[in-house]
C-alpha cells in the first residue's frame, strides 16, 4: 500500500468516527425534540385543565346569589391564580 492509499484509509476511518458521531447528535437531536413537544403538550394540557376549572367558577358565581358569591369568590380567585401561573409557566415554554 502506498502513501496515497494509507492517507485515505486514514482519512476515511476519521470520518466514519465523526459519523457516528453526527448520527448521535441527530439521534440526540430528535429526542430533544419529541421531548420539547411531550412537554409542550403536557404545558398546554395544564392550561386547558385549570382553564376549564375557571370557566366552571366562574358559572358557579354567575349563578349564584348574592349572598352565595361571596362564599364563591375565595374559590374563583384560588383557580384564577392556578390559571394565571400555569399559563406564564407555559407562555415562557413557547417563547
């Protein structure tokens, strides 16, 4: 085997190491990805619950008397605030 020959094989068993080593990365890559969305998902899924939750206070209070809304109102505020922090958490996910 010359020069030539040796320098290539060389060359060659370098890049087949740094493939491998760029496969790891992509494969490191669409993890981190899927991941990024399971918990995207998982953010707006929160949101959508302790929305929900408001929504359902929010009638209750409509609803209610007047006397009955101020034993509602502890109850709206507790879930609005629960809403409100869920929805900064998953706002500063999407940013």
């Amino acid at each position: 085997m010359g020069a030539k020959e040796a320098y290539q094989q060389k060359l060659d068993a370098q890049l087949k190491l740094w493939n491998a080593e760029i496969d790891k990365w992509e494969a490191k890559t669409e993890r981190a990805a899927a991941e990024a969305k399971i918990q995207y998902f998982e953010s707006l899924e929160s949101v959508k619950r302790k929305r929900h939750v408001v929504g359902e206070k929010l009638h209750q209070a409509r609803e209610a008397s007047a006397e009955a809304w101020e034993g509602l109102k502890a109850g709206v505020e507790a879930a609005w605030d629960e809403f409100k922090t869920a929805y900064e958490k998953a706002a500063a996910k999407f940013k």
